[in-house]
C-alpha cells in the first residue's frame, strides 16, 4: 500500500514538471526583455536610431513569445488537445508576424550600422527622427499587410480534416487539409516568403559586404567599432535564420526519419531562443549597456559611502566615547 502511494505522488509531480519548465523559460523571456525595453525608454543616452531598433526588437520578442506560450502552458494542463478556429488562426498571425518583424527589424538595424560605419559624418542628416518613425513603421506595417492576405486566403478554404501534427498551429498545416490543391496559397505564401525572407537578407547581406570593405581600408579603432557593434547582431541573424529555415523546411517536406524529440526542438526554436538569445547578446555586449550598469554600480557604491560618513557605525561611536 505504501509502494502504491509513493508512486502516485512522483507521477503527480512529474506531470508538472513540463509546466514549470515552460512557465520559467516565459518568465525569463519576458523579464529580461521588459528589463532592456525599461532601461532604453529611461536613460536619455540611449534615445538614439540604433537603441531605438533594439527596443523595437525586443517588443517583438515579447509579442513572439505570447503568441506561444500561454498557449503552450493551456495544452500542457490540459488533457484534451483541442483549439478552435479563431485562436488557431490568430496563432498563425501572431507567429507569422513575429517572424516578419524579426528579420524586417534586422535589416533595418544592419542599415543603421552600414550608415554609422560607412557613412559617419552623414549620420546624424540621414538618420533623421522622420526617417526612425519611418522605418518602425514599417517593420511592424508591412507584415501584418502581408499575412493578413494568408489569413483571408487560408480561412476561405474548404478543409476535409481537422489535424494539426504539429505543437502550435502554422499555415501550411492548414493547407494540407484543404480538400482541393489550394493553388492560389501555395503561391502566394512562396512569394511571401521570398519577400519577408529573402529580401531582408539580401539587404544584410549587403550592407555588411559594405561593412566589410571600409573595416578592411579603414584604420584598426574602425575595425574594432565594427566588430563591437556588428558581432551581435550577426550572432542573431545567424540564429534566427537557422531556427525558420528548419521550420521552413520541415512544413514542406517529410521529416518523419528525424526523431521526434529533436523535430520538436527544432520547431519551437525561433519561437524560444531567439527571445532569450537577444536580451543576452545585447545586454552584455552593447558598450552603452554596460557602461551604464558600472555607473549604477559605481553610484550604489558612493551612495552607501556617503551614508557610513554621515552615519557612522554604532561600534566607532561607543570608541569614540571612550576615548573622551
């Protein structure tokens, strides 16, 4: 009877391990990007293009991250993994316009860089305030144009299933279900991808072959600008690229050879990593980020200095009697 009791109570626990799992890794999305958004929003010194690019992006990671998780931890309670229409399309949305924005904000934030690098006396007339609200602009405009014709070309369609083998809901999926070839889609969504996709990374790809002409001209302090202000923002295209690649490849062709677990991971990467990856990257290697959390600390320090000479410990006082 005993035995039969202790099992019970380690499978009850177990069960909800996924959970607050899950429920940490949403936490610590959520702070450490809400900590960056906060701490540009309040010092003056960061109310420039490049910082401003950053805060874009990391309200982005936030909306990415919503659009999955609170999601995800409804599933994991539940027993029956059902969800209906409007939330599912909602879904794809929501995740489809969180991939748009990332790799839209990317190229904007490399056309920062290329302007800062390669053209740095111009900067300040080219980088205009017009010019920032422009390009925020459209990062966040254009791709809820663009998948909003998904969403009206996809819910006019006939399906004859309703099974999604996949942990959140994606567009193709969708399609697969339709009960006749959905022609119109298919081209569609292949031209919005090469738009959403592969544009913007032509455009990176291009401002830093730029980049890379005048680092390799230019003197060795250009050179290490370059690299200090360059490195993490190649470290997120890299990691954001290999994330939607897989989840692009694996919506279009058959991955049943590859194990599940790993399918699975690899689904949810841009979803989970990039959120946590950029705050990390950013955080530590911005110059002004950092310098700005030595003067806070440089501040405390004096601070509680200030208050030992003002009001000396209770041990040098009694001394201090003594003597007299």
């Amino acid at each position: 009877m005993d035995m039969i009791n202790s099992t019970q109570v380690i499978y009850f626990t177990l069960s909800y391990l996924p959970f607050f799992i899950v429920l940490f890794l949403y936490i610590l999305i959520v702070g450490s990007n809400v900590l960056l958004i906060v701490v540009i929003c309040v010092n003056r010194s960061l109310h420039e293009p490049m910082y401003i690019f950053l805060c874009s992006l990391f309200v982005n990671e936030l909306y990415g991250s919503t659009s999955l998780f609170p999601f995800m931890l409804l599933q994991i309670l539940s027993d029956v993994h059902n969800i209906f229409t409007l939330p599912c399309f909602l879904q794809i949305l929501s995740i489809y316009t969180y991939g748009t924005v990332e790799f839209i904000n990317l190229a904007v934030m490399s056309y920062d860089r290329y302007v800062a690098i390669c053209h740095p006396l111009q900067y300040n007339s080219l980088m205009t305030s017009q010019k920032i609200v422009f390009l925020v602009s459209i990062t966040w405009f254009t791709p809820f144009l663009s998948v909003g014709g998904t969403m009206f070309l996809s819910s006019s369609l006939q399906l004859c299933g309703n099974i999604i083998n996949k942990i959140y809901c994606d567009n193709h999926s969708i399609i697969k279900l339709a009960c006749k070839e959905p022609r119109v889609n298919n081209i569609y969504e292949l031209l919005m991808t090469f738009l959403t996709v592969c544009v913007p990374l032509s455009v990176i790809l291009y401002t830093y072959m730029r980049i890379l002409k005048v680092c390799f001209s230019g003197s060795k302090q250009t050179r290490q600008k370059a690299v200090s202000t360059c490195t993490p923002h190649i470290a997120s295209v890299i990691n954001f690229s290999f994330g939607v690649s897989f989840e692009i490849i694996q919506s279009r062709f058959n991955m049943t050879h590859v194990p599940g677990v790993l399918r699975i991971f690899l689904s949810l990467y841009f979803l989970t990593c990039q959120p946590l990856f950029n705050p990390v990257l950013y955080g530590l290697n911005m110059s002004k980020i950092r310098s700005l959390r030595f003067i806070s600390t440089r501040n405390n320090a004096m601070f509680n200095k200030m208050q030992e000479t003002i009001h000396p410990p209770a041990k040098s006082q009694k001394m201090g009697e003594i003597i007299s």
